[in-house]
C-alpha cells in the first residue's frame, strides 16, 4: 500500500473510478473489484487503466491479476475524488445513538444514490468527448491534414502495417474528382431522391378511389397510406445511415433501392387494405435510405464549404418537388386509368433511376482507401499496407451506450436541439397535412377534379425554387465577409439563421393567405399563389436551422440531425390524422388560423437563437467538450505540420 500512495494518478484511472467506486461506500475486496471494474471495462474498454491495455472481449487470467494490483491504486483515485477522509478504525470511531446512525445510514443511501447517477452520467459524458476526439482524427486523417506523402507508415508493435492516406491532391480522393463528374454524381442523386420523397404522397389523391375499392369507410384510416410511410422516415435513417459508413454508399443504395421498386410494385398489386399498408410501411424503410445517404455523398465529394452549401441546397429543393409530383401524378391517373397505375408509374421512373444509380461510383473515401490497400496487397502481397478503417475495432457497448443514445440525450438536454427539432417538426407538418387540406379546399370548395387540385401544389415548388437564389445570395455575402475578415461571419448564428429569420414570416403570412383567401367569392388561384411564400419560407427554414445544428455540433451534427428528423417524422404520422376533424370543425379560414398561429409562435425561435446562441453554446457540454477537442487537434496537426517541415529541412542541409 504503501509503494502505491505516491504513484501518479492519471486520468484513465480517474475515469474508471468515477464509473466504478460509486456504487460501494467502502474499499471492496479484489475479487469485487475485479468484478465491478470487468463491468466498467465493457463501457470504458477504449480507455486504458493504470497502464493495462484492457480489452472487453478478451479478458486473460493474466490481465485478471494485473486489475486485482490496480484495485488498491484505483480506490487511491477514489479518495482524492470525493475528499472524504481515511476511516478510522472501530476503536476510535465517534459512537452515536441509534436514531442518529439510521439517519445517517439513509441519508448515506440517498448520497450514494445520487452519487451513482452522477458518476453514471459523466461516464457517459467521458465516452461522449472520447467519441469526438476519435471522430476528430479520422476526419484530419480522411483530409489530408499532417499527411503529405501518398503512404504513411505507421508501426505498430505486434504487426508493422503501413497504414495509408489521402496525398494532397490525389485523384482518387472525391474531393479531386473533376467537376463534370460532381455533376453526374449530384444529378443522379437527385433523381434517387425525388424517387424517394415522391413515394411518401403518392397516393394521395387516389385514397377516395383505393378505399372505395377496399371497402373502408373509415376516416381516420384514410390518411394511413402517408402516415405508414412516414413511420419509414423514422426508423429508416438511423439504420441506413451507420450502415452506409460500414459498406458504402454505393452498394447500400443500389439494394436499398431495388427494395423500395420492388415494394412499390406490390403495392400497385396489393389484394387487401392491410396489405397495402403493410407494404407501403416497407416502402417507407427503404425510401429512407437515400434521404440518409445522398446527404453523406455531397459531404464525401464537395469538400469546399461553399460549394458543399450550394449542392445541399439543390438536395434540399429536390426534397421538396418530390411529394409534389406525387398528387399531380396520383389526381390524374386514380381517375382515368386506375388508381393501380399511379404505383406502376412511380415505379417506371424508378427503373430508369435504378439503370443509372448503377453508374455512381463509390464515394465514402474510408471505404475507397480500403479498397486501395486491398488493391496493393493483391498486386503485393509482401507488402502489408492497410487503410484507417482495418484498424477499427467495433464496439457494440459503446455503441448501444453512446452512440444511439446521443440522439435522445441531445434533444433532452441540448436546448437549440430541443427548439430546432419542434420547430422543424411543426413546419414539416404543415406541409404534409397540406395534402389532406388541399382537396378539402380546391375540391370541396371549388369543385376542382383530383388531377386540377395536383397542380394546385405547384406554386409550393416554385416558391422552393426561388429560395436556391436568396440562399446563394447570402452565401455569397458570406464568401466576402470571410474574405475581408470580418469578425461576425465567424459566429454561426450569423451565418446560418437570418435565413430562417427571413422564412419564418413568410411561412406565417402563407397560412394566413391561405386560410382568409378561400372562398366561393374569391378566384381558386389566389389561394393557390399562397403557395409561393408557403414553399419558400419552409426551404429557407430547413435550409438555416439544419445547416446551424451542423456549423454548433459539428462532429455531433449527424446525431442532432438524426433527433431533428424522428421528432419531425413522428410528428408528421400523427397530426395529419386530426387534418380532416380540425377543419370539419374550425372550418378553412379557423384551421389555417391556428396552424399560422402556432407557426409565429415557433417563428420566434431563429431570433432567440441570434440574440442568445453564443451564451446557450457556451454552457452546451458538447459544444465546450468539441471546442476543446478541436483546438487539441488543430494543435497537433500543427505540430505535426512544423515537424515535418523541420525534418525535411534537416534533409535538405545533409543533402547540401
């Protein structure tokens, strides 16, 4: 005991003891602690313990011993943690009556107990800043950042691999692809997600004639052929997305998308109601994928932040087209050649997108260095070359206790992720329970036929369409900012949400057009030209708010973008199933009402975050822990830059 007081206490074993000591008020025995730190070890197994290299998986009788010497090291480390003093023996030991030792038992129980939820949540915490840290290097590693050389060799103790990376402008990399091959990539995408985004109201003109022929007389289950698909939106990408960076965004996609062909193809053959719904759920999982993996793709091949920008606004418009080609194409067909047709249409477009999708290469570039080091071995098989990925090892704990809980911790206690998600999921809302309000206004009220009510939607595109000019407009403004120096474009509220500041009241002022301008007196179209403030304030929101969770979480962006999207999904499943109820009994100009009413409530939102962002993110754990993690690794990357120089400066005077 005595040889072990001064040793140092590092950090892995200060983690571990926060994780582990906690749920015991006094020293236990090796064997209990063997056991309790063998359980830790499955949460922390990336960090090492008082120098023992651990691994989860595989613990040797060896490694067994070695934690049985550490047990009395670590229980040092709880000491210091909690300041309490060495107990004093039994003979020593203030005595105190009975009631008074009770009370302190149980107050000692409840201390225990909260400080067992603490510690548990800075584990959590620990994994979190571990995560970033990790993701943080493989980002500088996949950029090119301290890699000069085509092959960098890096030795490890037990095999001698040379791990390779991106060279500065290597062809290989996407990000050098040439730009007319960009395009390709993009344009084709884009077809892939109108497919998609197509899929979820496909049928929502055709419902009249679908129940008539299924016998439902149902309400409520009206809306449920959207609504199920919706469902897909919200599981759909939190498993394609990890899966795409497992095997790709290539092969992902090409399966995924023959899925959602051949679902879509039974629905245009379904027997029954439950049946079509069933199908139109798969048809909703599937679709998912590529609003998961187009996202990644621009991310793999534009790496210029201001090209990148303007390719995510093209995704973003073509989000929106999608589902608005969806009841032209269904109020056409549902009345003239069979309801049946709209799928076998949808899914004629779908094939001509699958014959091209089969030309995009892969563009995750862990994935392409993989398959550069397989190459090299094949050619060589001397040479032991591998990419970053064949260095990874997957940890299922960590990633049930981290990764896919990120998401949920993010929405409860991150507030802009909180404000971004309601606010989100409410305009995205509106906009699909516009497909259950559009016939009750065009065709009950004007008595437009389905086909004429599809085209109604089309001032919704146009006003998408003209909100790519105002978002390249102030991405131009902020090329400039950046170029003169200027210190306000560095804050990301004022890069990214006056554009919602700007489309959050024209999305209020399209509800109450909308609402106030449909009557028998007053022409169809002026509420259809509600449409254009309607479109372009929902892109300019989306296109701001998500672009601001990615520039204050960075790293983290994907998780908070996974809470956006579930939030907004779900939403938009169950309150499109009070659309035809609320305006039954509101009418068209209350219903509306209500909706621009909860809209300018919401609206508020953008403005709150310009006046109160920077002092939100200041105390945002995740914020501060990626702040930290940045500097330290932009710090190394310099180090590592001027290191190099030195070396290749010593080179050159030996040579000389």
């Amino acid at each position: 005991m005595s040889a072990l007081r001064g040793r140092p206490v590092d950090r892995a074993s200060v983690a571990c003891a926060r994780m582990v000591l906690p749920y015991s008020s006094f020293h236990p025995p090796p064997s209990r602690a063997v056991s309790l730190l063998c359980s830790s070890i499955r949460v922390l197994s990336s960090t090492p313990i008082a120098g023992v290299e651990l691994d989860a998986n595989r613990l040797t009788f060896a490694t067994l011993s070695k934690l049985a010497q550490v047990d009395l090291h670590t229980s040092l480390c709880h000491r210091q943690l909690t300041n309490e003093p060495r107990r004093q023996s039994t003979g020593t030991m203030a005595r105190s009556d009975s009631s008074e030792t009770m009370t302190d038992r149980s107050a000692s129980r409840e201390e225990r107990g909260r400080r067992r939820e603490s510690h548990f949540a800075d584990g959590i915490q620990q994994l979190d800043v571990l995560d970033a840290q990790e993701r943080y290097e493989e980002e500088t590693k996949d950029r090119g950042i301290g890699a000069l050389h085509h092959i960098r060799s890096r030795t490890r103790s037990r095999t001698h691999e040379m791990v390779i990376a991106w060279e500065h402008n290597d062809p290989e990399n996407p990000y050098n692809w040439p730009t007319s091959k960009k395009l390709f990539v993009l344009v084709i995408t884009a077809m892939l997600v109108i497919n998609s985004t197509m899929g979820s109201a496909l049928p929502s003109m055709a419902v009249p004639n679908i129940t008539r022929d299924f016998g439902v007389t149902s309400t409520p289950q009206k809306v449920l052929p959207i609504s199920v698909f919706l469902i897909g939106y919200v599981f759909g990408p939190i498993i394609w997305g990890p899966l795409s960076e497992h095997f790709g965004r290539r092969y992902l996609t090409i399966v995924t998308f023959i899925a959602f062909s051949l679902f879509t193809m039974a629905c245009a053959l379904a027997p029954n109601w439950p049946a079509l719904l069933v199908f139109r759920l798969f048809c909703g999982v599937f679709a998912s994928a590529p609003i998961a993996i187009v996202a990644g793709i621009l991310a793999d091949i534009y790496g210029e932040p201001r090209t990148r920008g303007r390719a995510f606004a093209v995704f973003m418009v073509t989000t929106v087209w999608g589902p608005l080609f969806s009841p032209i194409v269904s109020g056409f067909t549902s009345t003239t050649i069979g309801w049946r047709w709209t799928f076998w249409i949808a899914l004629m477009y779908a094939g001509a997108t699958l014959v091209l999708i089969v030309f995009v290469p892969e563009t995750f570039g862990p994935i392409l260095l993989s398959q550069r080091a397989r190459r090299l071995r094949k050619e060589d098989p001397a040479l032991r070359v591998v990419a970053p990925r064949d260095l990874e090892e997957t940890d299922l704990n960590r990633l049930l206790t981290v990764v896919l809980t990120r998401p949920l911790r993010m929405l409860f206690s991150e507030p802009i992720v909180s404000a971004t998600c309601a606010y989100l999921a409410l305009v995205y809302t509106i906009f699909y329970m516009s497909f259950q309000a559009f016939p009750i206004i065009f065709q009950r009220l004007y008595g437009l036929s389905p086909g004429v009510t599809g085209l109604c939607y089309l001032p919704i595109g146009g006003g998408a369409m003209l909100s790519m000019p105002v978002f390249w407009y102030w991405d131009g403004v902020l090329a400039r900012a950046q170029d003169r120096g200027d210190r306000w474009v560095q804050r990301e509220e004022y890069r990214r949400v006056p554009l919602a500041c700007v489309g959050g009241p024209l999305y209020v002022v399209s509800l109450f057009w909308l609402g106030f301008s449909a009557k028998d007196s007053v022409s169809f179209v002026a509420p259809m030209l509600a449409g254009v403030p309607f479109g372009m304030g929902f892109m300019l929101i989306f296109m701001a708010l998500l672009n601001y969770l990615t520039d204050a979480y960075e790293i983290f962006a994907a998780s908070a973008n996974a809470a956006a999207s579930c939030c907004r999904s779900l939403l938009a499943v169950v309150l499109p199933l009070a659309t035809t109820p609320m305006f039954a009994r509101l009418g068209i100009s209350g219903a509306c009402a209500l909706l621009g009413g909860l809209s300018a409530a919401m609206c508020v939102i953008p403005f709150v975050f310009i006046w109160k962002g920077p002092k939100i993110r200041s105390k945002s754990r995740f914020c501060i822990a990626l702040r930290e993690r940045k500097e330290e690794m932009l710090r190394k990357a310099e180090e590592e830059r001027q290191r190099l120089e030195r070396a290749a400066q010593r080179e050159k005077e030996d040579a000389v």
